[in-house]
C-alpha cells in the first residue's frame, strides 16, 4: 500500500515523497517500482522521491500517511515517532483497514491533528479515499484531510470510527464468505468470482481481491472484526491453513489464483 499511495501522490501532485520501509533490502525495488509505475501513468517520480529506513530519519512532511502491519502496539510506536516529524500545520493520518482511530489516536501528543485516511488496492488506479473522523479530529485536520483528497484526484466517503469504518467491513464479509465456499466446494475459485462479476457487476471478484489485498492482511482484519463485531467475523480455517503455508495471495505470486510475478505494491 506505501508502494501505492507514493505513487498516486507522485502521479497526481508536486509534492516530494518521502517513503519509509523497515526493510532495506526493498528499497531498490520499490524504487524501480515506484518510477516504472509513475512513468506507465506519464509522470516522471525523478528527484521527487526518497526511501528511508526509519522515520525518525525522514524529512518533516505536511501530510504523513502511515501504513504499516494492522498491529495496534507497532502502530502506536510508529505514529508516537512520526507526529514529531510533521511541519508545523501538517496533518497526521492511518490506512489502517480496520483499527479504531480513536484507540490509535490515544499514543498522541497532538490527537487533534490525526485521522483514517484509507486508501483502496491498487492506489493509483482507485479514486476512492475514506475519511475515517474520531472525537478528538480538529475541525480544520478535517478539511486539511479533504483538501488532501482532492489534490491526489480522489474521491472521498466519511465514516464514523466504528471496526472496519464503511468499507472493510463490508469488504471482508464478502470475502470470507467467498472462502467458506470453496472450503465448502460450492464452486471453484474462478467460478465464484466470475459469479460476482458477470451477475453482480463487481469489478474485481472477492476470492481475486482477497489476493491482491493479502491474505495475512485480511487475517488480522477478520480477527479484528471478530474480537469487536463478533463470531460472524471469524477467520475460515482455509484461510488461516492458507496462511500458514505463507500463500498470501499476490505478494507472495500464490493465494486462489497464481500471480507470475509477485508485486511490490
Ligand atoms: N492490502 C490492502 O489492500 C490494504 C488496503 C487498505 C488498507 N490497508 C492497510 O494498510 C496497512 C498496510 O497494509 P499492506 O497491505 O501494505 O501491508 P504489508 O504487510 O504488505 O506491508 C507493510 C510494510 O510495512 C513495513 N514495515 C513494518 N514495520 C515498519 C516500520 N516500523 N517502519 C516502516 N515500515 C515498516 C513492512 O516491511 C512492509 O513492507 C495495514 O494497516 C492495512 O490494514 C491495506
């Protein structure tokens, strides 16, 4: 999703990005990645982008997005870290999927200058952004946050700070659905999501969206959902066995269907 939401940004403003992975040995390829996929939408990422390891060594920034692992005690230290690099009128924001805002909110100096903003697979080729509001959110956090929108050529939805906000939540049902049938063998993956495209006019089929969002990902979200919303969120036991065996869907080139070559975004 960082992958993403940089190029999006170098795609659609004048801002310098400023990239941070905790894992070095990524670096490179995101780099190749991040110019091949600007340059394939017309736009030069040359002298406009850097990669850091850490935030802490990252230039100050007018609008932070962070999207790190649905962890809540590695979000909470990552977002303590980066509220000390904003400009002074800068905005602080989570892509998280799932996690209350309010909680992330709480590992805060400033609260009021936080909120979701959550970006949707693949970036640069989604122009949805849903703008998740907690109580403590500034009026004029909130519309730094649209303005932010506007300026990356997206299109915005609010959603109160409940788990999973207006999208995962809905999202994921459908998708853990999807993977009880084929534990069930109603169908075949492809039958299934060419099911939801051909008769329900979805994009993207669920079994093909939980593969390119992540299986790990949609893991942690589902167990999310499950401990706040309840059982009707619980994880199939396909998906944890799919899991395990680290078929994690496009990441890593196998999850319902096979990927060729597995993408860094
Ligand atoms: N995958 C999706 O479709 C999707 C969509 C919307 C929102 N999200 C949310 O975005 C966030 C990230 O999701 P993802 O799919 O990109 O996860 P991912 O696991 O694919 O990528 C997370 C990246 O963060 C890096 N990282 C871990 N700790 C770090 C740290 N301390 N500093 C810098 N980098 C660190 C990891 O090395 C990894 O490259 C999650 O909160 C997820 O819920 C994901």
């Amino acid at each position: 999703m960082g992958s993403g939401i940089a190029t999006a940004t170098l795609v659609n403003t004048t801002a310098h990005v400023a990239l941070v992975e905790a894992t070095k040995d990524m670096h490179e390829p995101l780099a190749v990645l991040i110019s091949e996929e600007c340059e394939a939408r017309g736009a030069s990422a040359a002298g406009r982008f850097s990669i850091h390891s850490d935030v802490t060594e990252s230039p100050e920034a007018d609008l932070i997005i962070e999207a790190i692992p649905e962890i809540i005690e590695l979000k909470h230290r990552v977002l303590r870290a980066a509220e000390q690099r904003l400009t002074p009128t800068g905005i602080l924001t989570s892509n998280t999927s799932s996690l209350s805002i309010t909680h992330l909110a709480e590992a805060l100096e400033q609260p009021e200058r936080f909120l979701g903003m959550h970006f949707f697979q693949p970036v640069p080729d989604t122009v949805l952004t849903e703008l998740i509001l907690h109580p403590g959110a500034s009026g004029q956090t909130v519309e730094q946050a649209s303005a932010w929108v506007e300026r990356l050529g997206r299109e915005a939805i609010t959603a109160s700070d409940t788990p999973g906000f207006a999208t995962s939540r809905l999202g994921l049902a459908i998708g853990l659905e999807a993977i009880r049938m084929v534990e069930e063998g109603v169908a075949s993956p492809e039958d299934i999501d060419r099911g939801m495209q051909l008769g329900y006019q979805h994009a993207v089929g669920p079994l093909r969206m939980t593969d390119m969002v992540g299986l790990d990902v949609r893991l942690a979200i589902a167990e999310y959902l499950t401990a706040t919303l309840g059982p009707r969120f619980e994880p199939p036991a396909l998906m944890r066995q799919m899991v395990a065996e680290g078929k994690l869907g496009r990441k890593s080139g196998q999850g319902f269907f096979e990927w060729p070559a597995p993408a860094g975004r």
